[in-house]
C-alpha cells in the first residue's frame, strides 16, 4: 500500500513539475490557464467589448467564436484592438475603433479566451 502511495505521489509531481513552460523556461502566454468565465465577463464589460460583440452572435462586430476561427495569436488580437485592421472584416460596415488606452495583460487574458472558443 506505501509502495502504492509513493507511485501516485511521485507521478503527480512529474505531472505537475512539467507543465506550464517552453523551453527556454519561459511561460508562453498562448498557454496560458484559460481565466474563469466570471472574471472575462467583467473585462469585457469593463473594456465595452459587449458593445460590439457577443460570444456566438454578430453584433456591430464578428463574434468571439468567429474571431477564434480565424486562428489569431493572442499578441495578435491585442495588435488589432490596439490598431484595428477592418480590411480583415470587410463584411462588417463599421469598422473597430482604435483602443490603444486598454491594459496589455487584461487584453491577453480576453485573448486567450477567445482563443479558447476555438
């Protein structure tokens, strides 16, 4: 039974020891924990995100689900909330204002979310 006890012990801490970096050591923010829905429900309300999309419905915007599928980085969808680029949704009239005011680090987290829809 102890032989047992230290098996599972000994695989959990090899489980454990080897997530969460690259190689180099250094954490990668594309594998970041996905953040819980509570806490990306309020930085999307605190950032106005919900002014122009939703998760699964076109809005003024493409949806977050629509946006996963176009397979961006997370340091790539931060860019284009900070410099939008609206030949990349030539469907949607109106184009994404710029929001270069917005937090880098709540940004990746929205990012990462997104992500996460795919």
């Amino acid at each position: 039974m102890k032989t047992l006890s230290w098996t599972v012990c000994f695989l959990l801490s090899v489980a454990i020891l080897s997530c969460g970096t690259n190689k180099k050591g250094e954490q990668d923010s594309s594998n970041m924990p996905v953040a819980n829905k509570f806490k990306i429900k309020q930085l999307l309300e605190k950032n106005t995100c919900f002014a122009c999309h939703k998760e699964k419905e076109k809005l003024v915007g493409p949806s977050y689900t629509e946006i996963a599928k176009r397979n961006y980085s997370n340091e790539r969808i931060v860019e284009l909330i900070y410099k939008p680029e609206p030949e990349n949704w030539p469907e949607y009239p109106a184009p994404m204002i710029a929001l270069p005011h917005l937090d880098k680090n709540e940004l990746l987290e929205i990012a990462n979310w997104i992500n996460s829809l795919n």
